[in-house]
C-alpha cells in the first residue's frame, strides 16, 4: 500500500492534484412536495439538483415555465439569483410575480438572446463573473433557464436567409449542442448552476414500433442531463353537456433518466387555466390527490375526510384550506 501511496505523491506533485468533493449538495424544490420525491428521492428537502443539467419536455401548456419559475424562486429564497433565457419570447413577468419571482434586475435576469450560442455565453459569464467576483455567497445556488431548446437557433443557421437553408441546416442544433453540451455539464457542476433545458416533443415520421415521440436538440441534452422528465397531458374537463369546458389538464411526470436518485419515479398533479387563460400549478388540489392516492387522507366516493372530521368535496376542500390558510397542515400530512 506505501509503494501506491508514493506512486500517488509522485503523480500529485508533478500534475497536481485537489480534493473535491462531488455530489449534490444543494437541491432546489419545485413547489409540489411528490414531484421533488420522484426527482431526487426525497419528499423532504429534495427536488432540482444544483450542480446539474435537468431536461423537462412535453406538450404545450403543461406548465413547464411554471415548474421553472418555482426553481427559480427557491433559488432567489437560498441567496442565489436566476436567469431566464427566453427564445420562445413569451415569458410573463405578471405570472411570474404571482408565482413568487422576484423579477428585479440583478437577482433576476430576463434575457432574449438570438442564436444558440449567444445564449449559452452570456449565461456561463454571468455566473462566472458573479462567482469569481463574490456577488453571492459561494454555496447560494444559479438557476439558468433556457426556455426552450427547440427554440434556440445556432450562429450558423441565423446568418442564412431562408431560402438558403438546407438539409445541414436542419442538423445545426444537433451539432452545437454537441459541441456545448460537454462543457456546459463542467460549467454547472464548478459554479454551482442548475442548468434547467426545456423542451419541446416531435413526432418522428414513419415509426410504426416503439415509441414515435422524440425532442429536438440531437442526443447531447439526453447524454449529458443527469435527470430527463417527461410530461404527459389528460384534459380536465368539467360540467355537462353543452357546459362542458376544458378548465385545466392532468400532467404526469416521469424521470426517464435520473442519475441523482432511483429512475422511471412518477408524479401527478393539475395545471389548470384562469378565467384571462393564464396557467397555474394546482399545489393545493394535486398534493390533497396525492394524500387520497396513498391513503393518508380518507375519502368515500368523492368525498375526502379531513383533519377536522368532516368530509368534503375535492373542491370544496380546496377552497376550505385556501380560505382558512391550512397549507402547513396539508404539508405536514405528507410526512405523517
């Protein structure tokens, strides 16, 4: 063992040598107590690993940004600052207010950058310089949104008109991503970022067997992500007959790839759509689901028993612990 010992020095001293210690230290939650347990293992103090990439994709309107503004506010929360990146050009600052966002210049940085690069450059400098200059404490958390990937177009492919495009320059962002990905996955994990891609689905063409859906970006952002989600939609429809109306949708999220915890978790929960149209993470309503689901609350037929002894509709159990503010009880039940 000495003779391995020395071997050791000799390599330490002629190339140098730190201990570090890798791993997650500090996690980020989502806002929804099951979706942080099938990310990282934990119902408790889990959630986004800091340090890494996470992909999120789905279908339109299940509420990805939301899930991201969430991230976002709990890193702004632990002494840290976040950065949206914004190629869809549709970020709502009112929403995400309301959301908890603290939008201010300087903890909050909302950027509309043009190519695929332009975007990754400016965000690694901005978490460089405020690491290297000590803007924020060394163990306070980034969030760095890029929203989304299927969005983000490369230098070369934004340089052409239209109609000078061709079939490379439909594998552009393939080949940037490639090309950034690797040192992006370094980036996080030496400044401390959560690096969070959304994403976008397509349908491959004819694929008969197998699964026909796939997301752009080639396959770095699957390789170099240490946690995939996917999202899944059910609409929610209530009422009857002529007054049925679509009022929000039922989103299942599963880790097809999880490197930080236990892969293939689910969890469940409602997005549901305001009067102005605007989206919004049903917390409440999923988490009373979620207890039901698992037996920590009784329920008979539609009806759920809560902590008082009376039962109550979903809806009107909802409505109850809004009004009365009993979220820390419901919280509490998830550990019991």
């Amino acid at each position: 063992m000495s003779g391995l010992a020395d071997f050791a020095a000799k390599i330490d001293k002629e190339f140098g040598h730190v201990d570090r210690e890798f791993g997650v230290k500090t996690w980020l939650s989502t806002g929804f107590l099951p979706l942080d347990e099938a990310i990282s293992g934990k119902l408790i103090g889990g959630g986004m690993p800091v340090g890494r990439i996470v992909e999120i994709y789905g279908p339109s309107s299940c509420g990805k940004t939301a899930i991201a503004t969430r991230v976002m506010t709990e890193a702004q929360k632990a002494g840290g600052f976040a950065m949206f990146m914004d190629h869809e050009r549709s970020f709502e600052k009112v929403l995400a207010e309301q959301l908890g966002l603290n939008t201010t210049r300087g903890i909050f940085f909302h950027e509309t950058p043009e190519t695929f690069e332009e975007s990754v450059t400016l965000a690694l400098k901005t978490c460089k310089a405020a690491r290297e200059g000590k803007v924020i404490d060394p163990a306070a958390p980034i969030v760095v949104v890029f929203d989304s990937l299927a969005a983000m177009v490369p230098k070369s492919k934004m340089a052409k008109e239209i109609d000078e495009q061709g079939m490379n320059d439909s594998l552009a962002l393939a080949k940037a991503t490639s090309s950034v990905f690797p040192a992006l996955a370094i980036f996080a994990e030496k400044f401390n970022i959560l690096v969070l891609v959304l994403n976008q689905m397509r349908l491959k063409p004819g694929i008969a067997y197998g699964d026909p859906m796939t997301t752009p970006g080639g396959e770095a952002p699957r390789y170099y992500a240490s946690v995939r989600i996917q999202l899944g939609a059910k609409r929610i429809v209530e009422g009857t007959g002529d007054d049925k109306d679509m009022v929000g949708q039922e989103i299942t999220a599963k880790c097809i790839k999880n490197k930080v915890a236990r892969p293939f978790q689910k969890a469940k929960w409602e997005f549901r759509f305001r009067e102005d149209g605007r989206g919004y993470f049903d917390t409440i309503g999923s988490t009373v689901a979620y207890l039901v689901e698992n037996d920590k609350l009784e329920s008979s037929g539609a009806r759920i028993t809560w902590t008082d002894g009376k039962s109550y509709y979903k809806k009107q159990l909802v409505e109850k612990i809004e009004r009365e503010e009993l979220q820390a009880e419901l919280m509490g039940l998830l550990t019991k």
